[in-house]
C-alpha cells in the first residue's frame, strides 16, 4: 500500500479533483483487475480504450482514477488525476508504487532490431559467472538468478517489470539485463525506470505495422536513449548508420563500439567458422563459441558493457568465450549428421540475410542451401517480399510456408512473400504451407553436407493460428526429421 500523493511523484498532471491523501492497494490498467483501494489507469491502446471501462472501475472499488479526458460524470467516490500521457504515468506510477526497485539494481536495457536476446542472454550468463546474482527480461525468458519465469513480451507492462525486478531484489540480485523494444518506448513501458547503461545493436527495417514508418521506428529507439540521465552509460554500434544518431540528445556517458571503424571498443575478425570465432579484442586473440559476423557485434557489445560496468577487461574476456548463445539463435541440430541443420530466430529481413550470408561464408563446395522459411501475420507486411528475395539470392531452394499466420491466411501471407521473388529465382521455390511438412520436404531435398536452414521461429515452441497457440518447435521437429533421413 502507499499514499496516492507518493505514488503521483514525478507524474505531470493537468488537473485533480478530490484527496490524494489516500491509501492505494493495488496499481492496474485492466479493469478487470480493479478491487477495492484500486488505482485505476485508463490507457488509450491499439485494441481498446481505458477510459470507456472508468465507471466500471468506479463501481468495483477503485478509490483514484487515472486518465488523459474525464468522464461526462464524475463520481465523488474516487479521486481523479488527468494527464497528458497515462501510459507514461503508469509507468512512473509502478515504479513509485514498488519502490522505485530499479534505482536498487544496477539495470542495462538492450534494443536494436538483431541481437537484442543474444545481447541480453550473453550479459546475464556472464555476470552470473563472474559471481553476481543477476535478472533477466528477455523475449525468450524472464529470469529471477536459476528461476525462469515464461515470457510474453519482448518488454513486459509497467506493472510486470515493476513485480519481477522486486522479485529479483528479494532474490539479492545486483544487476539485471532487459531487452528494450521500439514498442516498449513508444507505449510508455520503461518509463519511470532507472538504467545505468543503454546498449545499441543495430537497426534495420522491422515493426513499421506498428511505426508506420522507418522515422518513427527509429524516433521510438532513439526515445530510450534520450531518457537517460547524466549518471549511466550509452554504448552504441557506430558501424550502423544509425548508431551515432542514438547519442545525439542524450545525457549519458557516449562510448562507440565498432569492427570497421575506430571506436571506444574495437574488435577485428581473426577466423570465422562453423566451429566459432576468433577475435582481436582488447589487444588479445580470443576464441568464442559464436558463429557468424553478426555475433562477433554481439560479443563486442557484451565486452564492451561489461567494461564500463566496472568488470576486469581480461577476466571478461575469459568468462565470455566459454559461453554460448541464447536458444534458437544460429543453433545447429544434431552436429555430425551427414546435414549441416541450423535453426535460427531470423525474422527480418537483414537478420535472415546475415543468417545466409554467414553460411555462405562456411561454404567449401558444392552444398546446396535449402531455406524453409514463413512470415508472421498481423505484423509488418511490407517485409514480406524482402524477406523471399533474400533468401532467394542466398539460397539454392527455398520452401515458403506458416511462420505464426495468428488472424491472417498464411496462403495469403505467402503470395505476399512470392510478390519478391523474380522470374529466374521462381524455379527454386517450393510452398508448403504446413511447416512441418516443409522441413520434412527439406531433409528429403537434402544430399550429404547440404546445409538447412530453418529460420523466423527460433526458440518458440508453439505455432499461432487463429488466437490458438499449437505446440510446434522447429528444433523438435528438424531433428525428427534428420533421425528419420539419417541413413
């Protein structure tokens, strides 16, 4: 419980009628939620608008409400608090109401379009390591220390991050890695909180369902960045055209990591194979488990992180090239079957090209390239033909199937796909719209020392189609298959 005044600190308000000189029990923004001594935030959404549910919070018990315009009628049975922005509110609201936990914990945000589970999964992993107790928000899993708490968005709600950082503080945890999503910033949800360190991976076309356009997506990363304060660190990939752009307005401490330019961290690639990668970094050659061009940012940008987080640079380096990988991020299935099989989280259309492109350079002869792949439904169309060309143009067959249709027709989802693909490249593609079916049809397709590729799912263990989450998990299935096409 804690004072409605308390709770309101920091929150810009535009007018209030009644006491803030009362008890709050519970903070929520579903009025399904609301009891008595509730505080109710009405939050305009993509689906539904809080404020037309304010009477029934009223009427449930909720003692203050929350909200950007006030009702035709207001009941003297609650206060009211206008706003100009109630998702941010809530989010300051939940940190004040919980404590503020985050200023208690030593908290790093992760966004870029790639990279951002690897990145998280990798600082969480090492810093357990080097002996701290540490948190996770990531899309895979959220992680309290050896607990793992099931994960529904890249960036939870306000209230949620609020609930699992307390969790972690109660479990002595020091430090605690989340991923920051352009969705996240935009709705509000890392308001309130405290970073000491914000790092950036890169960032490509993605999410424009939702941004609309390219501006705005990146508007909405730049967002995080400038939200932080004078205390924390800002560690940006300035090989991406977009990285010095991060640092622009903000206060924090402004620190470069780079392959191919000068910057505060450099690395620079010694050899790139199926086995790993050896890297020139802080003025040593170390070998890590990671494939891929790709991951050689990823590992600077967790050595970099730790650096400025007060970690030994040559213990860092140690610890880091033991680990490996987040799940279903370039992770191969049944090694030593007569298939190179890899199945990877690749979703846009940059992630899948550096997915190929790296196998590309692994190629020794003439093994063929076989890409199943899909595209998600109700989510950013435009990259559907993108996502077909590439993995046209590094790919000697290509299988089209259902990634998550969720409400859309996944046929009408892949005719989309097939808008990319030219004439010569129509030759090589197969559709298959039962995923299952597809990456059976590629273990069939495949001769000794082929490589598969089986991308856009990754970690996730279930298939959504019309509102059902059906269990599915490609890693499951492709190693079925490669057992059923062993001999």
């Amino acid at each position: 419980m804690a004072l409605l005044k308390d709770i309101l600190y920091r929150v810009h308000i535009t007018a209030a009628s009644g006491s803030t000189d009362v008890e709050v029990t519970s903070i929520c923004f579903d009025s399904r939620k609301v009891k008595a001594g509730s505080l109710f935030v009405a939050i305009k959404g993509t689906q539904s608008d809080g404020h037309v549910f304010i009477d029934k919070a009223v009427s449930t018990g909720a003692i203050a409400i929350v909200c950007e315009t006030l009702p035709d009628t207001i009941s003297d049975k609650a206060t009211f608090i206008t706003v100009k922005d109630s998702a941010k509110a809530l989010g300051i609201i939940a940190s004040n109401f919980y404590g503020n936990p985050s200023a208690k914990l030593k908290l790093v945000g992760v966004t870029g379009t790639n990279g951002k589970t690897t990145v998280a999964t990798l600082l969480f992993k090492l810093f357990s390591t080097l002996g701290h107790r540490c948190g996770m928000l990531s899309t895979v899993v959220n992680k309290i220390v050896d607990n793992d708490v099931p994960s529904t968005h890249t960036t939870p709600d306000p209230i949620q991050i609020n609930e699992l950082l307390i969790k972690m503080l109660q479990a002595n945890c020091t430090h605690c890695f989340m991923e920051v999503s352009s969705h996240a910033v935009a709705q509000g949800r890392i308001e309130g909180l405290h970073f000491v360190g914000a790092l950036f991976t890169n960032i490509t076309h993605d999410h424009l369902d939702y941004h609309r356009t390219f501006e705005s997506y990146i508007r909405a990363k730049k967002g995080f960045f400038d939200g932080l304060s004078s205390d924390a660190f800002a560690l940006v990939n300035s090989d991406d055209k977009r990285g010095m752009v991060m640092l622009q307005n903000t206060k924090a401490q402004k620190k470069t990591l780079a392959l191919k330019k000068m910057a505060d961290f450099k690395a620079k690639i010694i050899t790139n194979s199926m086995e790993g990668l050896e890297l020139e970094i802080g003025e040593r050659n170390v070998w890590f488990k990671l494939i891929g061009d790709f991951n050689a940012y990823n590992l600077l940008t967790v050595y970099g992180a730790a650096c400025l987080m007060g970690e030994d640079p040559e213990m860092v380096l140690m610890k880091l090239s033991a680990l490996t990988s987040a799940p279903g991020r370039f992770e191969l299935v049944m090694p030593g079957s007569k298939f190179t099989a890899i199945v990877d989280y690749a979703h846009t259309p940059d992630a899948l090209k550096n997915v190929l492109e790296t196998i590309e350079h692994f190629r020794t002869g003439q093994e063929q390239v076989i890409a199943v792949i899909g595209c998600g439904g109700d989510r950013d169309k435009t990259k559907r033909p993108l996502m077909a060309a590439v993995a046209c143009k590094y790919s000697n067959k290509v299988i089209f199937t259902s990634d998550n249709p969720r409400s859309e027709d996944p046929i009408e989802i892949i005719k989309e796909m097939q808008t990319g693909v030219g004439p010569t490249d129509a030759k090589k593609t197969l559709v298959m719209v039962d995923r299952e079916e597809a990456i059976k049809t590629a273990c069939m397709l495949a001769k000794e020392k082929d490589i598969i590729i089986v991308a856009g799912k990754g970690h996730e263990n279930y298939q959504e189609i019309k509102g059902v989450k059906h269990p599915f998990d490609d890693k499951e299935v492709l190693t079925r298959m490669l057992k059923m096409f062993a001999n």
